[in-house]
C-alpha cells in the first residue's frame, strides 16, 4: 500500500519519540511542523530533522491531516484535552507508552481506571480520531531508514475504531518501508501498551525481547513433511 502522496503530521512534543518519528516522517517525504510548549526547541528540532518548520503545540495540532502525540505518558491526557478544539476531525496517531517506576520493573499507569491511555485520550479529545500506533518499539529503531531485521521489514501493530484512520496510519506505515499490522479496535490498545512495557523490562533487564515471541512456525512439526 506504499504510495507517494505526502501526509501532513504535527508532531506533539519535542522529545526523543519525536524527533526519531519526525525524522522517519520526513525521510518518508511526509510534511511535518513540529509543535511544542518550548516553541524556540521547538523550532530547533525542527531544522534538525528538516521539518516544514516548528510552533505551538495548537499550531502542530492544526497541521495537515494528522498530529502525532509524542508527550510524556503523565502529561499527554492533559495536553491532548487542552488541544480538543484543534485535533477536532483529525487522527491522532498515540505511541506513548504509560509507564513508571515499579518494584520488579517499569510498570503499566492507568491512573486508577481500566481504560488504556489511547482510550483515554479519545475521550479527553472525542472529535478526534484515535490511532495507537509507533509505540511498541524504542525510539532508535526510528532513526532507521525502511527497518528491517533477520530479512524481513518491520511489523508495526496498531488499534483504531475509525476505519479511515486506521487506513490513513496504515499508509503512513507502509511509507516508511514498514510492514501496517492491524490488531483490533481502540478496546485493544491496552495490549499494546502493555506489550511495550514488558518488552522494555526485558530490555533493562539484559534481557531480548524477541526472544520470547517465536514464530509458532519455527517449532518441531509446525509444518508438515510432503514426504
């Protein structure tokens, strides 16, 4: 599903998700403004990844068809809500990851309710159009041009209730020389953040996380002899 149309994303935030992502847009040929509460870092990291140019984060939410909420996983509900107005009709494309400090490891938030942060974040945003997307994996896997790992593109998994964003961020993946990975709707997003945060605990750990997802196809007898 590759094509050459370019997106328009405004890119939430100032941080290392932002600018590994933004950068990624950008070597995609997607138009990107960068949006911050620090409009002059803003701007900086603008240049830095060749963005169309940096503002406010009401400027970013303004900005072509979709805005990526790249905020710390404490501070994104509260932002999100303050931009309602601006993200109105637009796809909002969520790859934080709530997480903190926990006695075994980092742990899941949820800040006393059920709902994952992508849930959360179309409720304090309801004209928006929620993606959770991009959060599975660490910032510097970002950095990369067309991913790829043991042959094969990355797989990047994503929850939407909307089928035309889904598509949208389906595309936006498939730009980037990734492979789009659909898991459901917004109800699953909870997995997926919580993947995220078991995978960096097995990270901080020394640990490899693909090692505890094998192909069931690489087992003995997953494929029948011809013979």
């Amino acid at each position: 599903m590759e094509t050459n149309r370019p997106i328009g994303i405004g890119v939430l935030g100032t941080g290392a998700m932002a600018k590994a992502l933004g950068g990624a847009f950008v070597r995609a040929g997607h138009r990107v403004l960068v949006g911050g509460r620090d409009e002059e870092k803003a701007h900086r990291l603008a240049e830095e990844i060749g963005a169309a140019g940096g503002g406010t984060l009401a400027e970013a939410a303004r900005f072509g068809e979709a805005a990526l909420v790249a905020l710390p996983g404490g501070a994104a509900q509260e932002v999100v809500a303050s931009l309602a107005g601006d993200l109105r009709g637009r796809v909002l494309l969520d790859c934080t990851v709530p997480m903190a400090p926990g006695e075994g490891g980092p742990a899941l938030t949820t800040d006393g309710g059920a709902d994952s942060l992508a849930r959360r974040l179309a409720s304090a945003a309801p004209g928006a159009r929620v993606v959770k997307v991009f959060g599975v994996c660490h910032e510097s896997i970002w950095t990369l041009t067309k991913p790829s790992f043991e042959g094969a593109p990355l797989g990047v998994p994503y929850c939407a209730d909307d089928a035309a964003a889904a598509a949208l961020a389906a595309e936006l993946v498939a730009t980037m020389g990734c492979v789009p990975v659909p898991c459901g709707g917004l109800e699953r997003a909870g997995l997926l953040e919580a993947r995220a945060v078991f995978a960096i605990g097995v990270w901080w750990s020394g640990g490899e996380a693909r090692h505890v997802f094998p192909s069931p196809a690489l087992a003995p007898g997953a494929v029948d002899d011809e013979d």
